[in-house]
C-alpha cells in the first residue's frame, strides 16, 4: 500500500529504546508489526496482573503491573519496562496561554516574576487581591516571561494583561 | 526467661526476629514509624507501639522512646536487630538499667569492637592477625607510619564501618589530602574524626566467621561465610561454606575468631570479619557485635535458628551446643534484594511494589519485610528482602537460587533480581573464583541480553493493559475485521 | 441451504472473450479512480506541504484503524462534469471503522481549488448525510474548505436539497442521538462554519484551522476590518474566547489522535441484527465474474453464476422455484447476515412481478433485509400481458418494496432500463446504498429502442405535414441520439452525477455488500405497513 507513511503507530518505548507497534490484520489470528518483525498473536483481552498469550504459537505467560506511563512486565525471569508514549492534551492547552489576564477586577499586592524568565508549571506569577480574597496566580506551563504588565498597588479591571509569555512555536507535523 | 521481646528494628530483620520470638512461644512487640504502618512486621507482632519522628529512619534510633514503647507494652527484653541501635553501647546500658533484658553482648564489648582502632589492638593482642597499619594523630608520623608499611593503603575511620568514610591511597603525594577528606566524612557519618590506614590488599576475599558466647567465657564459632561480592562496598552476594578455602586456612581463622571472642568474654551472637589476601594471609577487619544479614545461611549449613540462640543466652540459657556438634553439611548462598537500578551504578529507586509472588519449594527460603502495594521510600534503606537457596553442593545451591530469583516476582519499583541472578550464572562465580572487585570487573558481562521475541512479548503484554490498543485489536466489527486492509 | 451449481464453463471462447472485456474494464475503472483520488497539479500539493498540512488521504488512513477496510462512496462523482475541475468532486465520502466503530466519514479536498464546494460537492455530502440518518452511522468530518464556488452560487445554494440540507441533515441526526465529530484542519468558511459547529464535538488545529462565517476577505469588504485568518476565526479565539471549538491541537497528528479518543468515549449502539452464523466464502471464484458478465448490453446471463460469487458458501435456498421463473427469488446469507435477494434472470412478466411482491412481504414478515441483483431492460409489453394485468402486478411490486420497512441495499450488474428500474427498487427507493459494474448501463430504454422510437415520431410528424422524410437528417437524428445514449447511459455519467453511490469492481462485490450491510444494520427497522394494493 503506497499510503505506509500514513500510518499511526503505537509509539512506546521498551527498556529505554524506541520502538514502535502497529496492528496489521486481526483475521484469522491478530496480527502485530513490533519493530521489523511481524507476529501472530494468540491473545485475549484481559485485564489484571496476570497475562498469558502466544506468539507464533510460543505461549508465554507472567505478570505485570502498571506504574504511571509504564507497565513493568515480568516474563522469563526477566523484568522490562515499558512505557506507552500517549499525546498529552495539556500541552496543547497549555501552549494557547500566552497571555494571563485577570479575570475580575482587583489590584496587584505582589510580583513574583520578571521579563525574561524562564518559568516552569507551577511557578508563582503574581499574588493579587479581589473582592477581599488574595490568590497566587501560577505559571499553567513552561514557557519565558516577554512583560509583566503591572506593578504591585496597581489596580486592574476584568480582562487587563498582566503577564505575557513569549509565543510558542507552531510544530510542523 | 523473659515473656515479651520488643524487636527494636523494622524491614525483614523484624519480620524474621518476630518469627522466632513466636516459635519461642514468647511474644513479639513492635515498634513502627507512621510511615511503616501497614509495613508487615506490625501485622505479626503481638503489640505494635507507635513512635514519633520527623524523619522515619529517626523514630528506630530513638532509645528513650523505644524503652518507654517496651514499658508501656509489658516487654521484658529488647532485640535490636542489625543496624539502627544494635551496636550502640549506650543504648545497651539504658535498656539495662531500665531492667530489661538486651539481647546482644554487654556494653563495654559493644563499645570495645565498635572503635576500630581499639579493637584492632585488642585483636593484635591476642594474636589475631592484623593488618599492617598506621594509627597516628600527628600528621607527620602518619606519613611515616605510611610509608613503613608501603603503598597502597586503605584509610578508614575508627568509629565508622558498612564501607562508609574508607578511600584507597596509593601515593604518598595523595595522602595528606586523601586523610583530610577521610577524617572529614568520617566526623559526618560518625560524629568521630579519628582515621587510620592499613595496608590496602588488591583483590581480596571477604571472609568473616559467626560466633556465639555464653558470656563466661565459652564461645563457639560456627563456621564461615564468604561476602566478597559487594557493591558500592556493601554486600549483595553471601555463603556458607567459603569456596576454594584450605581446610588449614578455614581452622585458622575460625580459630582466630574464637580465640578474640573468649577473650573478649563475649555473649550472644556475634561476627569477626577477616580480609583474606590472594596470597593466603588474613587479617581481621572488625567484629560486628551483633546478628549479621547474611545469617541465613549459617543456619542453612548447620541447621540452627541464631535468633534462638540468641533469645536463649539473653535468657541465661547459655549455648545449646558444643564446637564438636557442629558439623556443616552442603552448600547455602543468599542474595540481598535491593530496590535499585544496576544499570545506572545501582543508584536507589523508588516506587510502589504492585506484584509480589514469593518462589516456594525445598531448599529455597525467603526473608522479606515488604507486602504487595507497599510504597518504597528513600526513608528507609533499600533492602527489601534476601532470598536464600541451599543444597547439597555449591553448584545445585547456586542454581536453585539462579531459578528461585528467575520464579521471583517483584515488579513496580526497580530491582536488582535479575542482575543477581546473571551474577549467579556468571562462570566465575560458579568457579568460585571470588573477590571484592568481582562485580566492577566483570561489569561489562552481567550487562542484561535483551532477546528479540522476548522483548515482543514484554511489548505486547504492557499494550494488552492498554485500554485503547485493546479496543483497536478486538473491537472491530465483523466483516471488517475479516476483511482487514482493503480499499474498494 | 444447498450451494448452488455452476455451468459455466471456463474454457469457452464466450467466457475468455468476456473475461477479458470486463478486466479491461475493471483496469479501466481502477485507472480512473486512481486518477480521482490522486492526480492533482504539483503546485497544489505543495501549497499543503508548506502549509504543514498532511493530504486528505493521509488524515483519512490516520483516522481509521489500523489494517480495516474502507469503502469509499462515489470516488468518480463529477468525473464528467465541471471540465474535470473536481475530481471525486473535491471531497471523500465513506464508511469505515474509528476506536473500533463503524462512522461514515466526509473529508474534504483541499487539493483541489482549495476544498471549495461545487454543486456536486453539496450533492455528496448531503448523500453522505442522508446514508448516516438512514443507516444511523456517527459521522467524522475532516473539515478543510475555502467555501462555495461563487460562480455556481445558484446550483448549491439556493435549493431545497442544496447547502442548507447539509445543516439540515446534521441537525437531524444530532437529534436522533448519533454522534458527530468534526476535525477542523483548515478554513470552515460561511455556510461550512457551520459543519464543526452543529457537530456535537470538534478539534481545531492551531495555526491552520479555522471557522468564521465571513474570511478575511468578505470582512474586509464588508467593513474594512483587516484581520488574518487566525485572528479571526483560529484556534485560540474559539477554544479559549468563543467557546465554538472543544478542542485545542497543536498539529494535524494530535488533532486525530484526539479525535480517535473521543470516538472511544461514544456509547455503542446495538444493532438491529447480528451476523446469524459465520462468514463463509464463495465456493466459486469471484474473479469468473468478469467472464461472465456480458460484454454487450442485449446479452444476457444467468443471474445464479453472480449469486454463486457473492453468497456465503454460494448457498441459495430459493423461494417458488417454478414459477414466475424470470426473477430469482431466495435466502441466502452474506457475510454471515440473512438476507433475502431478488435477481433478475429476464424480463419481468406478470407471475415474476408478483412473486417478487410476494418475496418482499415475506421478507418483511422475517426481518430480513432484501439484495436487488438488477439486470432489467424492462417489463413484458403487448396487449395479451396488459389485459393480464401486468401494470397492476408492476404497480403491486412496486408498493411491496417501496413500503418495505427492512433495509433495501441495489446492485446494478448490468441494465436497468425503464419501469423494471422501480420494482427492484432503483435510487428513488431509498435503498441504503446503491452500486453499479462498470458495465452498467441506465435510462428510461435502451439506446437503439430510443433511437427507433424517435424516428417513429418524427417519421409520423413529417407525414401530418406532409413532408419527406431526409434520409441524412433522419441519420443525424438516430446518431445524434444515440451519441447522447451512449454517454449518458453509462455508469461513469451515473455515478459522476451521484445517481450510485459508487462503481465496484465486480470482484469487490462481496466486501463493498457486507460492509454495506453491516452499517445498514445499525438502523431499527422500519414502521410495518402497506399501501394498497391493486389486485
């Protein structure tokens, strides 16, 4: 098929190296590219610790568990890790916020960053005061401080620009 | 004989003590930091008493609490393990003078082998082999004494052990310099200053020899075990009986070790550590005043409970057996299993332990101090459990434990179980052919062999635990999954 | 269920003459869609290259799953119209599979005229539509369009069955309960604003998607507003302002990765029948079909030997074997379905059409879906069959089918000429889908008959006048006819005017019909009931 480039595969990584897994056929056995090998699978869905299935009619059987983006497999008397590269929609929200605006009139009480600065998610912008509530605004992702639009005692309407963030690049697909 | 014994210690120690205090027909008392609490050895115990410490590893060190904790339980006597309070002397006069039974030597003992430079003398005294060395508090004599005895030199702190505080000195231009950074790791880990430096030997065997005195001055050895293969110098690897030893070398040092013990008048269990060069001399190295990790496989050999040698001395029991009694038969082997990553300089890992299935069967023993779905922390050391094989020759001991570590599963934090068990396949080590540098030298050849099809297989057990490749592998409808790929 | 024999034999100088005739055509077939679904000026492929915009193609084989089938619907729509200017006219329409589901998928163009929509784009869409009401298919659309072609304004726009259908139809189906999605990889411009916007979920790729009712250039003539494209209508302002997109993705790949995940979060609905048994093959080779359809339109063939290629097992259980013997009618099962086929082996009589009646209401009274094989050149003419009824008996096969309340899927496997067209239930009929051989030919009759009726009339006109007949006038006339005939009966003209919903190669018959069938399924049958029946 000439559209091979168009497929998506199961990225993931196995040991610490890349790999990749792509599904081929499911009749009359299922069928799996891993890597350049393909295989026919026996296998069932099943959840639980345990598993057991057969690769081009070799059974293999063991146990695994899931620990955040990994799962720790044990097969053979040997332990592997492999960890499913999935997308994470935050990033892609994330990366809109170029701009903190407030969203209810208040006034500065304190300034936490400065132009230029490289922030992490999670790192304290501004702390500011409304309807006699203080909060800390906090960086929603990674990015560099272009200009921090107000100074502490300044007072702000709904909508003013408070922070700015140096605008992500668009990924080329 | 006391009722109840509070187990001062944590982890698989306490598990291990608390099976014996009930085979004893006494009762186990335990203590636990908050952060422990559903840690199995408060679930064996008759009792648990909490104790309160910013850090968790804090709360095992803390003595007042701990006699306060064997108060309020009712607990005659304390055991303290390894580690933690089991060498501290002053811990041992206070549960003492609280009227409760330690179970271990006496104070002065503790305090006597626990300076090194001190029991270093005491060994020399009584004509126990040492090492060459310079003990010198003015520099200049120091480099002297160096000199004399020759390059290269191992510097270690008096107070200090478990490899910590030790750096090898090969030219005496390092020295001032390497004495300087000793002395002041040594007053981090210890609180004591004091260095000295013995001759460093290349490739050595770490030999030590268990023994038991009833406190009058009758002590017993039971045998020997060999701990050469250590990393980041603490031991993963141990046996019993030491491989390729002369029956001469063995009764020497075995002699050696009792001869230091009577003399020492020692009671309870106890272990004299010797550095056993290429060459065949022996030197002592330390006593270690208390039950060892690696005890398993002693009691493997000989076929004895320790910990119930131990609770019947502190009971006034005396010991159960004499020298000629002590016949070892076959061949045991432990291995220590550690949440850690070998393939990145055995740093320590983290994480929660989501399956445990522990191998059974003849001859394989299991001492473990953690449950499925127990957090592993940086709190607490990163031992988790030994596993111990034993047969009738070092060769079936060594593949029973290659096969139980391969049956063992232990997965959602990292582990050194497979590293271990291409340790014990590795033809060196099945030749017997061992040293304290084994692991960093055969590095390279206990690197993991990743086989293809089982590297499919692991792939495609973790994508059968995903909810979204399940759904495209078995969800399509008929006719289109018999139809498969195909384009009108 | 017996397999069903057959005669043909492959040796025969018929057979090879035929074989090779339909594999040409067949080649042919495959040659032009080709064309359709690839051949486009190197400068429009480049413009999406340096807009990091992935081909149609490539967004549609990332959204199905991995190694399933896709039948696409009228790759050939507009193949004879506009000068050729919209190949598949500018947009792709099928059913296929997404996170396990059966969808129906509409992605348009952007390689040809930048997506814009003809009038037979609006066509295709709205059939598109209209096969995911019938057939309760969830719909995913790949949205990446410049708008209408303003110039053909007045045959897209304006018209009952034209853009606003489209809106309509989206309408519908959300409120029947089936599920949109919408992936926005480029402009959504006017009524198009409003694909994404009745979907019931959409993604908007950041940079390059968009949705405004007017572009940028309509606001600037509107009212001098100079803005982009982005600033208008992109990403941030309608995930984070407007609230007219759900999604956020940061390139094409992420925005159908999303896509597939919400597919996954969509409820399954049960389908109105499953598979009876397993799927079994044809015992005969599908690949004798091509020597066995004809290679003239006035030959004909027996309608057993294509059965035999198709069914399950090339089983038949046949119903009233004896009698009305020109339409074959019988059970079988087709990838593991019931259903109950009505095939054409001859002209229709009075006894054929009303057995057929017959067959349809028990297939009706047993919920089984009804296959129409169609080869007709018409009913049987003269006054012995009128003063037997045979208009009535029409009429009533007609009724029969037409208030059929099971799905109905047509096969065009050669003619379909005249009255014999509706019995066996033609486009207006609401068959499901509707699929023609590239040999197929349509029209109210054959060519020839045209011709010799023409000249009839115009023979008698002359005559009324008194006029002599110009035997080269009355040439041109036969030959200007039958010119006309030539190209508008063919299946090309059929399906470039969205009158199929695609031509097979025969011998992906069986895949194109179980795919069919299945996504028929999806739908409850029908309210149960007749008109009246002229006996």
């Amino acid at each position: 098929m000439a559209q091979l480039k168009s497929r998506m595969p199961y990225r993931l990584q196995v040991n610490g190296r890349d790999a990749e897994v792509d599904i081929l056929a499911r009749r009359p056995r299922l069928r799996v590219r891993i890597g350049p090998d393909v295989y026919a699978v026996a296998a069932a869905r099943e959840r639980g610790e345990k598993f057991s299935f057969a690769i081009d009619g070799v059974p293999y059987h063991g146990w695994r568990c899931i620990v955040g983006d990994e799962v720790h497999v044990r097969l053979n008397g040997r332990t592997h890790v492999v960890r499913l590269l999935r997308h994470d929609p935050q990033r892609a929200v994330a990366a809109l916020q170029d701009e903190v605006r407030a969203s209810m009139p208040g006034v500065v009480v304190a300034v936490h960053c400065e132009s230029g600065q490289a922030l992490a998610a999670g790192d304290r912008l501004l702390t500011l005061e409304s309807m006699k509530l203080q909060m800390t605004l906090l960086a929603s992702h990674e990015g560099t401080v272009a200009q921090v639009h107000v100074a502490p005692e300044a007072v702000f309407e709904r909508g003013a620009l408070l922070v700015s963030f140096t605008r992500q690049e668009r990924r080329n697909p | 004989m006391f009722k109840r014994v509070l187990v001062a210690n944590r982890g698989e120690i306490a598990c291990r003590i608390l099976r014996t205090v009930h085979a004893q027909g006494l009762q186990a008392v335990a203590v636990y930091h908050h952060e422990d609490r559903a840690a199995p050895h408060v679930q064996l115990a008759d009792a648990a008493v909490r104790l309160e410490a910013d850090v968790p590893s804090a709360a095992y060190l803390d003595q007042l609490q701990i006699i306060a904790a064997a108060r309020r339980a009712g607990a005659d006597a304390i055991h303290p393990g390894y580690g933690f309070l089991s060498e501290n002397a002053s811990f041992a006069e206070r549960v003492a003078d609280a009227g409760l039974t330690f179970v271990g030597p006496d104070a002065e003992v503790i305090r006597l082998m626990g300076d090194k430079v001190r029991a270093r003398a005491f060994a020399a005294q009584h004509g126990v082999p040492v090492a060459p060395s310079v003990v010198e508090s003015d520099p200049g004599r120091f480099a002297a004494g160096a000199q004399a005895i020759g390059f290269p030199l191992l510097v270690k702190a008096a107070a200090g052990g478990g490899g910590k505080g030790m750096r090898i000195v090969r030219t005496a231009a390092e020295l001032p310099e390497s004495l300087r950074v000793a002395a002041a790791e040594a007053q981090r880990y210890f609180g004591d200053g004091r260095v000295y430096a013995e001759r460093y030997i290349e490739q050595p065997r770490h030999i030590e020899v268990q023994v038991l005195g009833d406190g009058s001055g009758n002590v017993v050895h039971l045998f020997e075990r060999e701990c050469s293969l250590q990393r980041r110098y603490q031991k993963i690897v141990e046996e019993s009986p030491a491989p390729n030893l002369s029956a001469a070398l063995r009764h020497a040092m075995c002699d050696a070790a009792v001869r230091l013990a009577s003399a020492a008048r020692y009671r309870n269990a106890g272990t004299v550590e010797f550095v056993l060069a290429p060459g065949g001399e022996f030197y002592f190295l330390e006593m270690n005043t208390r039950l060892q990790v690696e005890h398993p496989v002693t009691e493997y050999v000989l076929n004895v409970d320790l910990v119930a040698e131990q609770l019947r001395i502190a009971g006034g029991g005396g010991l159960s057996f004499a020298q000629a009694g002590l016949v070892p038969r076959g061949h045991a082997i432990e291995c220590r299993i550690c949440a850690e990553e070998p393939e990145h300089e055995f740093r320590p890992a983290t994480g929660r332990i989501g399956v445990l299935e522990v191998p059974r069967g003849p001859g394989i023993r299991f001492d473990g101090g953690v449950r499925a779905g127990q957090t592993i922390t940086p709190a607490f050391d990163s031992m988790l459990a030994k596993l111990i094989a034993y047969g009738p020759s070092r060769a079936e001991a060594a593949r029973t434990l290659a096969e139980a570590l391969q049956r063992l599963v232990l997965i959602g934090v990292p582990t050194n179980v497979d590293y271990l068990a291409r340790v014990l396949r590795h033809p060196q080590f099945l030749a017997g052919q061992l040293h304290t540098g084994f692991l960093a030298q055969h590095a390279q050849e206990l690197l993991p062999n990743d086989v293809p099809a089982e590297l499919a297989a692991a792939t495609l057990a973790a994508l059968l635990a995903d909810p979204d490749f399940c759904a495209c592998a078995f969800d399509v409808p008929e006719p289109h999954a018999s139809i498969g790929q195909w384009r009108n | 269920m017996k397999p069903l024999e057959s005669a043909v034999r492959t040796s025969s100088a018929e057979f090879r003459r035929r074989y090779a005739h339909n594999q040409a055509l067949a080649a042919q077939l495959r040659a032009r869609q080709d064309a359709a679904r690839h051949a486009r000026p190197a400068r429009d492929l480049e413009r999406l290259a340096t807009q990091g915009k992935l081909l149609p193609r490539e967004r549609l084989q990332r959204l199905l799953d991995p190694g399933t089938p896709f039948l696409e619907l009228s790759t050939l729509a507009a193949n004879l119209a506009y000068g050729g200017e919209s190949p598949g006219a500018s947009c792709i329409t099928g059913i296929g599979v997404v996170s396990g589901r059966e969808v129906l998928v509409h992605a348009d163009d952007p390689t040809v005229k930048g997506g814009a929509w003809y009038p037979l784009t609006v066509k295709k869409i709205v059939r598109a539509l209209d096969i995911a009401i019938e057939n309760r298919l969830p719909v995913v659309h790949l949205c990446d369009s410049a708008g209408g072609q303003l110039q053909l304004q007045s045959a897209l726009f304006p018209d009952r069955y034209m853009a606003g259908r489209i809106f309509r139809n989206q309408s519908v189906l959300s409120k029947m309960g089936v599920q949109q999605l919408a992936l926005v990889f480029g402009h959504c411009t006017a009524g198009g604003a409003y694909v994404p916007a009745l979907s019931d979920y959409n993604v908007i790729v950041r940079g390059t998607g968009a949705v405004f009712l007017g572009g940028p250039p309509l606001v600037k003539a509107a009212t001098g507003e100079v803005v982009s494209a982005d600033e208008l209508g992109g990403c941030d302002l309608h995930t984070r302002i407007s609230g007219t997109c759900d999604y956020p993705a940061a390139d094409e790949e992420e925005a159908i990765r999303i896509g597939r995940e919400i597919v996954a979060q969509w409820e399954r609905q049960p389908k109105w029948r499953l598979p009876e048994q397993a799927a079994e093959a044809p015992l005969m080779d599908p690949d004798e079909l091509y020597g066995i359809i004809p290679d003239d339109i006035k030959q004909t063939f027996d309608m057993r030997e294509v059965m035999a290629r198709i069914l399950d097992g090339s089983r038949f259980h046949e119903y009233k074997p004896a009698y009305g013997t020109t339409l074959i009618c019988g059970f079988a099962h087709l990838w593991g379905y019931r259903v109950g086929i009505l095939a054409n082996n001859g002209i229709l009589f009075n006894d054929s059409a009303i057995k057929g009646a017959h067959f349809i209401e028990l297939c009706n009274q047993n919920n089984t879906p009804l296959l129409f094989l169609q080869n007709i050149t018409g009913y049987m003419v003269g006054r012995e069959y009128e003063a037997a009824g045979i208009t009535k008996d029409g009429a009533k096969m007609i009724m029969a089918q037409t208030c059929s309340h099971v799905p109905k899927l047509t096969l065009m496997c050669h003619g379909s000429f005249g009255a014999g067209n509706y019995g066996m239930c033609g486009r207006a009929f609401d068959g499901r889908l509707l699929f023609s051989w590239p040999n197929h030919q349509i029209a109210v009759m054959g060519g020839e008959q045209a011709a010799g009726t023409l000249a009839e009339v115009k023979l008698r006109q002359l005559q009324r006048t008194g006029a002599a007949a110009d035997p080269a006038q009355m040439r041109q006339l036969r030959e200007a006819t039958l010119k006309a005939y030539e190209e508008q009966t063919s299946a090309y003209y059929s399906t470039s005017e969205l009158w199929d919903d695609g031509i097979l190669d025969p011998v992906d018959t069986r895949n194109a019909l179980g795919i069919a069938l299945s996504a028929a399924l999806n739908a409850p049958a029908g309210v149960p009931g007749n008109g009246v029946f002229r006996f």
